[in-house]
C-alpha cells in the first residue's frame, strides 16, 4: 500500500504533538507565553507600527491623523540643518566613545583590576557617575559648567581667565556635553573590563614573564587578546548608547545654543514631541530605529560572529 | 440564582447611592505655578462653589510646564480628560477646538457676565464665533528697569521713547561699565520678546493675523524682516550679560534681582519671582525698580500703542458637565477678580476691578491695557506649538547674530506652510 512507508512518520509526528501538549510544556507554553508576548506586542511592536503609520502624516496629535502628506515628513527631516548636526554629533559620541571612553576604561581596569582592598574603593570612585541617574548628572554638570559661579569658573578665575560660558558658546558646547558623557559612562566600560580581565588565567600571565616579557608586552600580547569578546561587547553598547544619549543633554544644554548641540533622540523629541508634530516625531523615530537595527545587524555580522577569527 | 440576584441587587443599589447623591465632580488641571499663594486663592474659590453648590466637588491638579504641554493632547482624547484646563488661547486653543475636544459653552454663559469681559479678551478664547474657555488673567511684557544702575550711567528711562533712544541709552550705559540687558537667552522664549515686539510694533494686529490667513502677505513680508533688523541694531551694541545663551529665565531674573543690569525685558509676572531669586532673598526694592513700555518705532505707526503679553485662562473640555461652564462664571466673577487683583496674584481682566490693586507697577499695567489698541498674545502660544518654537529659535539665532532677518523671516514662513 502506497499509504504505508509514510505511515510512520506521519504517527511520528502525532506522536510528537501528543508529547508535546502531554508533557508539560504545551501547557508551560500557553500560560508563560500570552503575558510577555501581548505586553511586548502592546507597548513594543503596535507603537513601532504605529509610528511607522504617522510618520506620513502631518499630524499634531489631535484625533485621528487625516493630513497624508506622503514622504514629505522625511524629506524635511533631510533638508533640515538641525537633522544634520545631529546626526553628526551623534557620530561625535560614538567616535569619542571609541576613541576616547574605551581607551581610558581599559587603562584604568589595568590599573585596578586585581583584588585588594584599595583598587575595591577605587572601583566604587570610577563607578560611581554610572549609578547616578543622568538628568542629576547633567544638571550638576551645568554648574560646574556655570561661568559665573561653577567650578571651571573658580578654576578660571586662579589663572586669571575671563568668565568662560562654554554651555552658551556654539563651538564648546558639544564638547562640554561629550566631556559629562565620557565621564559619565567610562565607569561601566570599565567595569566589563576589570571583569574580563579577572577571567584572564594568572599562569598565562605568568609564563609570559618568564619568557621575558615587560608589563607592555603582557597587556599588548596576553591581557587585550584574551578580552577581546569583552571589548567587542562594551563596544557595541557604546554604540548603541551613542545613539540614545537623551538625558544628559536635555538639562546641560537643552539642545542649544541655537540647536547645536542636539543628538537623533533630543532632535525627535524637540521637533517631534515639543511641538507637537507627531507625524514628523514618527518620521524621525523610524529612521532611528532602522539605523539601530542596521547598526546592530552589520555590528553582529562584523565583529561578534562566531566562525570569524579574532 | 440566589448569588445573581444578589449581585443584581448590590449592582442596582450602588446605581440608586449614586442617582441619589447625583455628584459631579469638576477636574481642573493647571499649569504648575511656583505662587503658592495663587494656589490657595483658587483653591478657597473651589470650596466656596463646593459649599454653595452641594452634590458638585471642585478638584485642582497641577503639572509642570513642559510635562503639561506635551501631556495634554494625550490626556484629552482620554476618558481621564480634565473638564477644565489651563490655556493661553492661540492657535493651540484653536487646534483642540478643530478636533473636537472643547465645549462650546457660549450658550451657557449669562449675557450680564459676559459683559463684564473684554470683547478682545473672550476673543482669545473663541473660534468662529463658539466660546471654548474665558480668560482669568492678563499679563504685559515691559522693561524692567534698575533706577539706580540707570542714573549711574546718567540715563533718565523716562525719556527713552522711540528705538532710537533706547539705543543711543543702552551704549550710554555699556559705555558707563554697567550691563545694559538681562536675558535668559537658554530659554529662548525670553528673547523672542523683542522679535515679537518689534513686529508687532511694525505690522500691528493686521500683519500678524494676515500672514495666518494663508493669503496675501506672509511671514516673510516688511514688518517681519524689518523686526528682525532692528532686533540685530540691538543686538550688535552687545548689549546682553556675558553668557546670555546659557542663562535661564529663571537665572536672568534672579540676576535682575541682584542689580546686575540696568534693564530686563520681562513680563510683570516677574515682580516676586525676580526678588525670591535674588541672591539676598530681597531683589530690588519699589524705589529701585521702575517700568518702562517697549520704545516705539520710527516707521512703525501701525502697532504704536499695542500691547504684547498674555490672555491666560481656562479652556472647557467636550465632555465637561454644563457646571463647568458656571464655575468659570463663578472664578472670574467681579469678587474674586479684586481680591487676586488686591492680593497682587495677578492683573484682572474683568472690567473695573483693576482700581483694587494696590501695587503701583500693576496699576500701570492694568492702565496700559485698557489704554492698548490692541493687546497680542505670546507669538509662541499665538501660533501654535510648532511655528511659535520656531520664532523663539529664529530669536535666538538673530541674537547670535548666525542668521539674517530674511532666512529668520523665511524660517518661519516655513514652519507655517508646514504645520
């Protein structure tokens, strides 16, 4: 009969879905998955659609969008001088990021990364402007920034300097914002590092040095190899953060002076939120998120893959 | 069966309490003020409409500013929408009403209230005709002047009249080592004052309200340009404190407050805040402090005698109780507008109840509004959220001097089209 060589797996297959709804985990399934999923398609996935629907239309958050305007949202988003800086300061941050915050983290977990009492205190200084919440942050920055009466303005005073406004001055002001941020996040790179770094086998360290080699030599050839996974990982959180940064910068500058010192995210919610242009809100929010996945998907083919050789 | 008639019955007597006690509640919902005296004044206001109007309880919330503009759209296609909400009129009022979500209230209005209202007032708060909210209060933006730092710099602010002499008064003081201008350049909106003023003082009502008609002139026309112009005459005397664009409102008033420039463009609002800022807790004193009106314009006939400012008040949301309407009545009733008028809360905007204020810089606002051709609300409430943020961008830009009067012109002839 032709019926029977697919006999068995056919009763295989029955076989399988009764286990499976027998066994538990259909039941597992049907009672875990429902919360976390409806949640997540609620306040994850619908707004996501959601937003990818306004964002062609000109829509002020008053009932029900009806202006299609077509791609129009976007093409403004192009055209507009603030979009670009802000796209430029948020490439400012991630190189800065990279460049700056990385290298600094990882020398100062090579500094504390062994377990005494002393490097334990030292750890908990570098750590932290990490644990404290960022809006704090920035608004403590903005008067140590204060050319009147903060820290750099006593500072400048001793070396005989003019009053310095550098939140107020257009050239500066990114750099004020790119200094709080670096100073705001090195502590938690760090702390991915001295972790790494506990993981590194003392033997190897040791025959290094038998064969000769000077403390350089070992962080060059032992320790910074054998971390790499860890800064690859602290990298792409860089990155990612990068393009998030929203909170520091709404209290130290709120944007300004004149829409200098914006990133992607305090962009949307200037031009989108504020004044009430959701549709133009949107618009920016798709583009972000399409730039974060892109990032993320590139990153992960890029550096994180597992068949390719460090 | 037993348990479900039981049920019915719990179910229908909860309805019976209800119907019985027939509670309204009115929710208003404020901007935060930092007056806590404001705060009581409307909340005795509540209470004594709550004794006098049993089975109707009067709620006052607050949030702040920033979180109140952006919240609100929200909360008002909600069932958690307040019944009454804190407005500034404009084109914001004007967009709520479009959707749907104000209640016409004109029919439930006595005609002897109305009365007592400024027509211009009500104005502020109707589209086409429909009454959606009433005015509580009116405010004026003016110079505040620091008498003492003035007469350093041998100036009498009594005689500067037009630009011109604002000008020529400005280099005298920078001349005598004394900052001019306080501003609060990070806010922008404090800069925006001039840009606006200007306009206005160049294209009266009629320029502004034509550039909103879609035809004919727009925002790109004389009067706009021109502002921005004689903004930059200002602005190239280098007139403001050091830092200007990283100062707040609330920094710039408080500097005001501790003598640190001879003048603040601000409105009358500022009176107590500025002296709360101050670093002695006490700012300046009456003698010191004295108001000046925004000079006038040579060329700029058409908004000589306006004023610029703002018609705050309440707006009544669609599915607010007819009560709603009636307590505004009540709130802005010739009674209550005295005594806030005589606490010095703020300037009445019911007729004839402006002879209660006590304070004499109040007095002469109170005089120039009634005197005013024509009083302009905030252009960054007057023309909605976007295009208003745009002219206090344009403002601070003109003031860095990044831009030219006709790109600042055409910005927000951008927004507008755009909007």
């Amino acid at each position: 009969m032709p019926t029977i060589p697919h006999a068995p797996p056919h009763l295989s297959l029955v076989q399988r879905t009764k286990n499976v709804l027998t066994n538990g985990k259909f039941a597992a399934l049907v009672l875990l998955l429902p919360p976390a999923l409806i949640l997540f398609s609620l306040f994850v996935i619908l707004p996501l659609l959601q937003s990818g629907y306004f964002a062609f239309f000109n829509w002020n958050g008053y009932g029900e969008p009806t202006d299609y305007v077509g791609l129009k949202n976007f093409e403004q988003m192009i055209g507009h001088s603030v979009f670009h800086s802000a796209i430029w300061n948020t490439i400012k941050i991630v190189l800065v990021s990279l460049l700056v915050q990385m290298p600094l983290a990882l020398f100062l977990a090579l500094l504390i990364y062994k377990k005494t009492p002393t490097n334990a205190l030292f750890r908990l200084i570098f750590f932290v402007p990490y644990i404290l919440a960022e809006v704090a942050a920035g608004l403590i920055w903005s008067f140590v920034f204060d050319g009147h009466y903060g820290v750099t303005a006593s500072v400048g005073e001793t070396f005989g300097l003019e009053p310095f406004f550098i939140l107020a001055d257009r050239d500066w002001a990114f750099v004020a914002v790119m200094t709080v941020i670096v100073w705001k996040y090195f502590g938690f790179h760090m702390m991915i590092y001295i972790a790494a770094l506990q993981g590194v086998p003392r033997d190897l360290i040791e025959a290094a040095r038998i064969e000769g080699a000077k403390p350089f030599d070992i962080v060059r050839y032992v320790q910074i190899p054998l971390i790499k996974p860890a800064i690859i990982v602290s990298a792409f959180f860089a990155i990612i953060g990068a393009l998030q940064v929203f909170d520091v910068i709404i209290p130290l500058t709120n944007g300004g002076p004149s829409n200098t010192s914006h990133t992607i995210v305090t962009y949307l919610y200037t031009f989108g939120l504020t004044r009430l242009r959701i549709g133009f809100g949107s618009a920016i929010g798709v583009v972000l998120f399409i730039t974060a996945v892109a990032v993320a998907i590139f990153y992960q083919r890029a550096a994180m893959s597992p068949g390719k050789k460090p | 069966m037993k348990h479900m008639l039981g049920a019915v019955g719990i179910a229908v007597c909860s309805l019976c309490t209800v119907a019985a006690q027939a509670d309204t509640t009115i929710n208003i919902l404020r901007v935060e003020t930092g007056d806590p005296a404001q705060k009581a004044y409307l909340s005795t206001i509540g209470k004594d409409y709550e004794a006098s109007h049993p089975g109707v309880k009067v709620n006052f919330e607050y949030l702040a500013n920033e979180a109140y503009k952006s919240k609100l759209p929200t909360l008002l296609q909600s069932d958690a929408a307040p019944d009454i909400f804190y407005s500034w009129g404009g084109q914001t009022l004007a967009d709520q009403a479009k959707a749907g979500f104000l209640k016409d209230i004109s029919g439930l209005l006595n005609s002897d209230f109305l009365d007592t209202v400024p027509k211009s007032a009500v104005n502020a708060y109707s589209v086409d005709d429909k009454i959606y909210g009433l005015p509580i209060y009116a405010t004026e933006v003016i110079f505040w002047v620091n008498k003492d730092l003035t007469a350093k710099a041998g100036v009498d602010h009594t005689q500067i009249k037009t630009w011109d002499d604002f000008l020529k008064a400005v280099q005298k003081i920078k001349d005598a080592g004394v900052t001019p201008i306080v501003a609060g350049g990070k806010d922008k909106w404090p800069l925006h004052f001039y840009w606006a003023y200007l306009a206005l003082r160049y294209g009266g009502a009629d320029a502004i309200n034509e550039a909103m008609q879609d035809d004919g002139e727009n925002f790109e026309s004389e009067p706009f340009v021109n502002a921005g112009r004689t903004f930059q005459e200002l602005v190239k005397l280098e007139p403001f404190q050091s830092g200007m664009m990283g100062t707040s409102y609330e920094q710039a008033s408080g500097m005001f407050g501790d003598g640190a420039a001879a003048f603040h463009l601000m409105g009358d609002w500022d009176y107590l805040p500025s002296r709360a800022r101050s670093q002695s807790g006490k700012g300046l004193s009456d003698e010191q402090l004295a108001i000046m009106p925004f000079p006038m314009i040579d060329g700029g006939e058409a908004g000589a005698d306006a004023t610029f400012g703002g018609i705050n008040g309440w707006a009544v949301s669609h599915n607010a109780p007819d009560e709603a309407a009636d307590f505004l009545q009540h709130m802005i009733s010739d009674k209550y507008q005295r005594e806030a008028a005589k606490a010095g809360i703020f300037i009445p905007i019911v007729k004839g109840t402006d002879d209660a204020i006590d304070n004499p810089f109040f007095q002469q606002v109170a005089r120039d509004l009634t005197q005013s051709s024509y009083h302009q609300i905030f252009l960054d409430q007057y023309l909605g959220a976007s295009v208003g943020a745009t002219v206090n961008d344009i403002s601070a830009d003109l003031a860095q001097e990044v831009i030219t009067p006709e790109e600042a012109a055409a910005q927000i002839q951008e927004a507008w089209d755009f909007q």
